[in-house]
C-alpha cells in the first residue's frame, strides 16, 4: 500500500500498517540517531524511525558496552534529535537501570524523556518481567516499543552479544515474551539477532510489526545503527551489517586535505576572510554561524 511520503510518522500509523497479523503498508525503516546533524540528514532520507539507542554509549562514546549509559545521557541526545528531525518517530531507550525496578521506576524515566528530551515513545528490553511497566506506561498515555532477543542490558547474563533463541525452549520463551508484550501494549516489537526463521515465526505470531536487526528480512521493518551502515567504523563488521558507504575512509581523507593545506598556509584563502569593510545592504546578517547550525528560520543560536 502505497503511502504519502511526507506525512509525520507517528506510533499509531506505523501501528496500522499491520492488519490481521499481516503487513498491509510499507516495511518500517528505521536507523539510530544521536545527533540533530545526523537527524536532518537522515529525516531527509524519508527514515521512519529515529531511535536514540542506548548503542550510544558504544559507538559515541567509546564504551564497551551499554550499560553505563544514564537517563540524562539519553534525553541529552533525544533533545538534539528531536530538534532536528520533523517527520520521522522518535524513539527513545530507557537505559539499564532507569526501568527495572519497579513500574512506577519506569513511567518517571519515560515521563522525563518525554517531557525533557521531547521524545515521541519509548523502548525497553525485556519480556513478560516488563510488562506491568509497559501497561503502565501505556496507560499514561507514552507509546512503548518493545525489544527481544540479544538485549544488550542483559550482555552478562548472556555472556557477550550472542545470538539468541536457537533452541527449542528458547524460542518458546521468546514467542511467549512477544505475546506478552503485544497484550501489555506495546505498538511494535524489536527482534535483535534471533535465526531468520525464529523471527518469521514471531512476526506471523503477533499482530504488531516487529522491526529487525540480524533477524532476517521477514521482519515488518529493519534498523541499524547509523555509524555502521554508513562505513564510520573500520575493522569489525558484524554479519548482519550492509555498509551503504565508507565514509569514514572519506572523513579522513578530507581531514587529511585540511591538515595538508592549513600546514602549508593555503587555507583560509581570502575568500575564507572577512573584511574590514560593514556588511553590505543585502548579505546575509548570519554571516559568521555554523553551516551545520539550524536554518535562520529557527532563530538565533549561541556560539561557542
């Protein structure tokens, strides 16, 4: 089913377009963002979902794994996205520790990511011990999705990012918590690196999409981390990666250019330079902003 492009997604729309167990619009596309530079760009390519993953603890900033991150690193990084981004849904992770302790726990932390980082919904990990916090959320008006399978929060328990529910038992108990998710509310299901064939039977097993990532492409939607579709990262791939470009052997090369010219004295040239003279009757008065800085329109910003 086609659909208008430019319409603002929303946790109900992406919602309906599975029917009847059955994807009746078009495959979800998500990506993480964490960033408004990278979420302009990446909400002018017409992605779906923004979701600020709590993956940003490793890939901003440098960690092992994602465990540390706090609440306030989250709102932190929605706030940035949300500001620049107007179409697409914006998902938040509640980080480890910020929900599991009670229900009441987890509405104040996606409470605070709503109203201070302006996100649109939340993720949390975990199955059936999660879901009176998800109808809790739920009942409060905050849309939650859903994420099963590797769950990152739960690295030790599984003794490092492995791939999950290739047993019998396993699969069981990931069809159960899936269901019991989709009872408890939640608008969509993350499946993270469970067999092909395990994530087809949960997508045709429930009626809310369920958006992949190395779970096969029988999945409603799919998501990746943006620094690694987008080649950021030299060395380790992980299988279930596309890189739709090397831009971190672009980055370099450019810097390289910049250390080359400024070492030599070729840049700023003059047309790099401002001149004594006042600005003329028609320049832009933004003359000396960020070209990575929020459109005029948006109003004045700070510098450093």
């Amino acid at each position: 089913m086609a659909r208008d492009k430019l319409d603002k997604v929303t946790a109900s729309s992406l919602r309906t377009r599975k029917l009847g167990g059955r994807l009746v619009g078009d495959r979800i596309v998500a990506i993480t963002a964490y960033d408004a530079s990278f979420a302009r760009l990446l909400d002018a390519a017409q992605v779906d979902v923004l979701m600020i993953g709590d993956s940003l603890g490793m890939v901003v900033q440098g960690l092992e794994n994602t465990l540390a991150v706090t609440l306030e690193d989250v709102i932190y990084h929605t706030r940035a996205v949300v500001r620049g981004s107007s179409r697409a849904l914006v998902v938040a992770d509640l980080p480890f520790m910020s929900y599991q302790v009670s229900p009441e726990q987890a509405l104040q932390s996606a409470g605070r990511l709503v109203k201070e980082g302006g996100a649109h919904a939340v993720k949390l990990e975990g199955g059936r011990s999660v879901c009176a916090a998800v109808t809790r959320m739920v009942d409060a008006g905050i849309p939650v999705m859903g994420h099963l399978g590797l769950t990152p929060q739960s690295v030790h328990v599984f003794g490092g990012f492995k791939v999950q529910a290739r047993d019998e038992a396993a699969r069981d108990r990931l069809l159960a918590d899936a269901r019991a998710l989709e009872r408890a509310g939640v608008f969509s299901l993350v499946l993270e690196a469970v067999p092909r064939a395990v994530a087809q039977w949960v997508t045709e097993s429930v009626s809310v999409p369920t958006i992949g990532i190395g779970a096969g492409p029988e999945c409603d939607g799919q998501v990746l981390v943006c620094y690694d579709l987008l080649g950021l990262f030299q060395g380790f791939v992980p299988r279930f990666v596309k890189r739709y470009a090397e831009l971190g052997e672009s980055v370099t090369a450019a810097v390289r250019n910049y250390v080359a010219e400024v070492r030599a004295g070729q840049f700023p040239e003059d047309r790099h330079s401002f001149a004594d003279a006042p600005r003329a009757e028609g320049e832009s008065p933004d003359e000396a902003r960020y070209a990575s800085g929020p459109s005029q329109a948006s109003g004045p910003k700070g510098r450093a």
